[in-house]
C-alpha cells in the first residue's frame, strides 16, 4: 500500500485553515486537486462523520468519498471508495486521505496531509505502488499548499 505524507506551517491559527477545510463545496477553487476541480458535492447537510460527497475533475468522471473522521480543528479523514475513471476499473481498490491541524505556541498551524492508496488484487497493488505513487506525493503537496495559501 504506497503512501505519501506532507506537512507545514501556515502563518494563521487553526480555526481559519479548518473554515477552508471544512467548506468541502469550496475545495476546487481552494485545493486545485485534478480529481476534484469542477466540483464537490455532499449528499446532504453539513459535514460530519459519515456524510457522503461526490468530487469531480475535468474529466466526466467522478470520485465517491466518505467522511470517516471528522474532529473539528483537529482532523478531517475521507476515504474514497468508488472511482469511475476507466483506468481504475481494474486496479482501484480504495484511497483515505487524512488531514490534520496543530496549533503551534505562536498562533501559527501545522497542517499534515496522508494519502493511501489500496490497490484491487495482483494488478492493482503493482499499480498503486509503481504508477499512482508520484501521484500520491502530488496529491498532498497540492492539499497542503492549497491549505496553507489559504490561511
């Protein structure tokens, strides 16, 4: 299971940077993620645990995702569990990515994202780990920046 982490600093307390991450319709005009940069939608209401959303690149395809964490201020986690794009099809088994904040003693935050991949059988595993890994890595850095830029 391939895996990326990044982390860093933004010169805003958390409150401000969890306003944009919680703001889940405002992630493709705050994140610039390629999945995720036409829209993302939930089902219904507020965010929180177990609430469901769609995300949507350029693309016609679309990503299914979960909240499966969801701790104001602290962390927010997803796992997206359903792709529609034609090259996951036979690869894709599922991805979590996590966020979380840190308040530093100076009002500023650590923001830290990881993203894993679970890859669907042989194939997938092979993919995840040697095609999709600079995806990973591109993946939370975009996160991170977005988030940072942000505060």
């Amino acid at each position: 299971m391939p895996a990326a982490r990044c982390s860093a600093c933004t010169g805003v307390p958390v409150a401000a940077v969890w306003s944009g991450l919680a703001d889940i319709s405002s992630w493709p005009r705050l994140l610039h993620l390629p999945y995720a940069s036409e829209s993302v939608v939930l089902d219904s209401g507020p965010p929180a645990l177990g609430s469901e959303f769609v995300m949507k690149g350029t693309l016609p395809y679309r990503l299914f995702a979960r909240i499966t964490d969801w701790q104001p201020e602290r962390r927010l986690e997803f796992e997206i569990y359903r792709s529609e794009y034609p090259s996951d099809r036979l690869t894709f088994g599922r991805a979590r990515i996590s966020i979380e904040l840190e308040a530093m003693d100076d009002g500023r935050s650590r923001v830290t994202c990881e993203h894993r991949l679970w890859g669907r059988g042989l194939a997938g595993r092979v993919y995840a780990a040697t095609v999709m890994r600079p995806l990973l890595k591109s993946n939370v850095q975009r996160f991170i920046d977005g988030l940072v830029a942000s505060g």
